[in-house]
C-alpha cells in the first residue's frame, strides 16, 4: 500500500463543553475554499425547533446556500450532523444516526 503523507492546513483550537441531553450547541464550519474555520453557536430557538441530526443538517444548508445554488456552484455547502445518539458507540452500531445534504447533478438537493 502507498505511503499517504499528510499536512495539517489550518488548526483551530477547541475546549469540550458539557453535553446537555446529547447537544452541544455548537456547529463547526469550514470553507475549503479560503482554509477558514469558525465554530458557532447554535441558538436554543433553533434546537427546539429543528430536532436532532438531519433537523439540524436541515437548517443548516438553508441558510448555507441560497434558492439559485446550482451542484456545481462554489458556494455549494455539504452539511453532515449527528443527533444526539450519534456519539454512543451501542447504538450506531445498529442504526445510522449520521446525515448529510447536499445538491447533485442529477438530483438535485438531497
């Protein structure tokens, strides 16, 4: 097998923060166009309202992209999220509790 060489590009310093119920409250975003990466705070509105994983993933290509976003556009997003099950071990075994949206070619937004 070939030797894969990596290099870290950019590096954001982190602290954990209690999980409460199985949230964090936080959504990291990174623009691979440009290397920056920001951490945000997801507001407590938006996590009763658009519940766990894919709620989440949900909202954020919504405000990620906008009505004329074509698959191809580079301000095109890729929103993956979990829910809070998403983190224990016992339980992805046996279910998917990751999701992600995204606009294709042939399909469109998914």
């Amino acid at each position: 097998m070939a030797q894969i060489n990596l290099k870290e590009i950019k590096c954001v310093p982190y602290q954990p923060v209690e999980v409460h119920q199985g949230y964090t409250d936080h959504s990291l975003h990174i623009n691979v166009s440009n290397n920056k990466i920001k951490i945000c705070d997801i507001e407590e509105k938006i996590k009763q309202k658009f519940i766990g994983g894919k709620g989440y993933d949900l909202w954020l290509m919504w405000h990620a992209v906008s009505g004329t976003t074509r698959w191809d556009d580079p301000e095109n997003a890729i929103c993956i999220a979990s829910g809070p099950l998403g983190g224990g071990t016992w339980i992805s075994r046996r279910r998917k509790e990751y999701c992600h949206h995204h606009f294709s070619p042939d399909r469109g937004p998914h």
